[in-house]
C-alpha cells in the first residue's frame, strides 16, 4: 500500500479544520439570534440580518390545506418587540445541520416553540445567511409550523 505525503495529509487535515470552523461561525450565528430574539433585542436582531429580508411560515390550516405566510423582518422585529415582558417564550432549538458553500450557508434547525410555560408548536428553521468579511449575516428564514407530529 502506498503512504500518502504527510503534507497532502496535513492540507487535507487543514482544509476540514477551516469547514468545521465556518459551520461553527454559523451556527454561533444562529445561537445569538436566539438569544436576541429570546431577549426581544431588536437592535441586535436587525443588526444580524442583511435589511428587510423575506420571512416565510408553511403551516396547515384548519381544512388540512397548506398554507404560506409571508413577511417581512421588519415585521417580525416589530411583533417580538410588542410581546409584553410579563410573558415567557422560548424557542428550543433541537439540533443543527449546517452546510456552507464559500459566502454561503444554509443552517437546518429543528424546534419546540414554548409560550408561558406550555407548549405551543413544533417545526423547522431553515436560515440562508452570506458571509459579509468575517461576518455570517441572515438573507432569508423559512419556517415549518405544526401541532401534529411533535414530541414535547
């Protein structure tokens, strides 16, 4: 069997460090818009995104029809911003699955969605950020919504 030059080796090594390191940015991307957004930091949270990005929720009606609600970041920061104090929410986030593509990454993260203590619904994140410099910046969130199918 033939060895393989330890500077091939090294690179190869190199090169899944960097990846791994990029997934990691993401997802501690990911993890301070949580917090932000747990928070109801606006400033933070518009300073996350790349300006008014889309925002789009695929949920099921009551007739059973899928449905796609569609909106607008600024949207979504006014209505965290008006949830009074005195109530709790948290979202759980579940799990990541991150891939990236040089200025690009998509972050997959399944979730519960807890409001005042009981549980509200289940779904899935899915976020589509660019790297601006060293910085990982939202262009796009897409989300699932169920009652059905979760496992609080």
């Amino acid at each position: 069997m033939k060895k393989l030059p330890l500077a091939f080796v090294l690179c190869l090594g190199l090169m899944g460090h960097a990846q791994d390191s990029e997934e990691d940015r993401v997802k501690s991307t990911i993890i301070k818009f949580f917090e932000a957004f747990h928070k109801q930091d606006t400033t933070a949270l518009k300073a996350m995104a790349k300006g008014d990005i889309p925002l789009q929720s695929i949920s099921v009606n009551k007739e059973g029809k899928t449905v796609l609600q569609e909106s607008s970041y600024e949207t979504f920061i006014k209505s965290i911003a008006g949830i009074p104090k005195d109530n709790t929410f948290e979202e759980k986030l579940l799990d990541f699955t991150i891939q990236v593509d040089g200025a690009m990454a998509n972050a997959w993260t399944p979730y519960e969605f807890w409001y005042n203590g009981n549980f509200s619904h289940c779904g899935v994140n899915s976020f589509q950020l660019i790297k601006e410099g060293d910085e990982w910046k939202l262009i796009y969130l897409v989300d699932t919504r169920r009652r059905q199918g979760c496992k609080p």
